[in-house]
C-alpha cells in the first residue's frame, strides 16, 4: 500500500462523506440514514485494504469472477460486500456463497439458486430488487441495463420473501442513460413508497452514484454506491 495512493483515497473518501452529509442535511435527513458502499470494481485488493483501514465497512463488486476473488482475499477484513452487477443464472448460488447483500435480484428466475447457495453456505443473504428506470418501463433498458419492470418487482419480492436463507431489503436502481437523474429517481421514490406498502420490513433505497448521489439522497436513497469518485476512474478495459 504506497502512502500516495492512501492519502490520495483518504482526501477523495473525506470529498464524498462531505457530500452525503450535505445532500442528507438539504433533504432535512440525518447523515446516518444512508450508508456508502464503495464500489472497488477495476480495483485491487490493496485498495480493498486501505479503504478498509480509512473506515470503510461496506463494498460493492459487480462482476462475478472478480468479486468472489477479491472477497477471498479480503475474508480478513469483515467488510460486507455487496453484489450490483448482471447476474447470470447459472452464477446465483455461487454469488450467494460470498455476498453479503444482492442488490441486482432482477428476476423470479434467480431466487432459487440464490437461495439454494446462502443455505449451503449456511448463511442468510440480504436482498434487493433492481427495478428499472427506463421511462418506456422497459426490463431490458438501453446499453444492456438491467432490472425489472415496475410491475415485474412485486413476483420478484414475494419470491425472496418466500426463501428460506433470503431476506428480503428493499430495492436497488441505476438511473438511466440519456435523461436527468433526479426525475427518475423522483419516480423510484414513488415505486419504493408503493413497495413498502406490501413489504413494510423492505425499506432499503439503492441508487445514486458518483454522478448523481444529490439526487439520489434528495429522493430518499439509504444506500449510495460510489465507485470512481472514491477511487479514480477506471481502467477503460472490460
Ligand atoms: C460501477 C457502478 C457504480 C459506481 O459508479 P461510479 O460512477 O463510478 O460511482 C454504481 N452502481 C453500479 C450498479 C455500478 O455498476
């Protein structure tokens, strides 16, 4: 861990602390309402490492290979990590093995691998709901964003609800390309309120990112998921 790459994450963490204290204190919310998960996607370990050791308790990975890896090598640490990305069918119950919190449960589909890997696993696995933002309310929205229709989360949530070692937290949401980000996060507000209504226990809001966390908070966010603000932009490969 080089004392540069430490002091430039410190200042970078300590910028958007400020900022999620801020955007709560605008919104007339308290600053301990929403957590930071650090996306650490594109990053090594090591700086798995110093985030850990500047305070950081929560991280998130979106890529099945890298995030079951860095997660083994991070098993020291006791951080919670959270998965954000696409998950294909046939990754689920891997995924639950090493995820603490699922925020990308997008369909029926998965729930059941999903469950089956937290019971082998011996652990129950946090749950969310991505639901998509797309203004035609479309599941499979523009540049491969995934998520469920509005009225495809309700199958979705009762499917967690129903699984033994899940335990269903609310939902998860990425603001769509091509549109502002506060209008869609204004009508994920709406969707949560509803949401709630049938699963008062569900009251986790993931959305807003480095882009957008103002917004995100001013609409009720209680998780923000915060990737190149605190680490730099990422390398351009895939
Ligand atoms: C990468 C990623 C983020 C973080 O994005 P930044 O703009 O770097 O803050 C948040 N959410 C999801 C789902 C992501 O894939």
């Amino acid at each position: 861990m080089t004392d540069d790459r430490r002091a430039e994450t410190a200042a970078n963490l300590e910028t958007v602390r400020e900022r999620i204290a801020a955007a709560c204190a605008s919104a007339g919310r308290p600053a301990d309402e929403v957590t930071l998960v650090v996306v650490t996607k594109f990053f090594p370990a090591s700086d798995v490492r110093i985030l850990a050791d500047l305070g950081v308790r929560t991280v998130g990975e979106n890529r099945y290979q890298e995030a079951s890896a860095k997660a083994a090598e991070c098993a020291d640490l006791g951080l919670s990590w959270h998965f954000i990305g696409g998950i294909q069918s046939n990754k689920a119950a891997s995924i639950a093995g090493f995820a603490d919190v699922v925020e990308s449960v997008d369909r029926v589909k998965l729930v059941g691998a999903l469950d089956r890997g937290a019971e082998a696993a011996g652990r129950t696995v946090d749950c969310l709901v991505q639901v998509s933002l797309d203004p035609a309310g479309d599941g499979r929205g523009a540049a491969g964003r995934s998520g469920a229709g509005p009225d495809e989360i309700g199958a979705v949530a009762e499917a967690v609800a129903a699984a033994g070692s899940l335990r269903l937290r609310g939902l998860m949401a990425v603001a769509p390309l091509g549109e502002p980000a506060r209008p869609a996060f204004e009508r994920l507000a709406g969707i949560a309120r509803d949401f709630r209504a049938d699963h008062p226990a569900a009251t986790w809001v993931s959305a807003g990112m480095s882009g957008d966390l103002e917004d995100a908070v001013a609409c009720g966010a209680t998780h923000v998921r915060i990737g190149s603000a605190v680490l730099g932009t990422r390398p351009l490969i895939k």
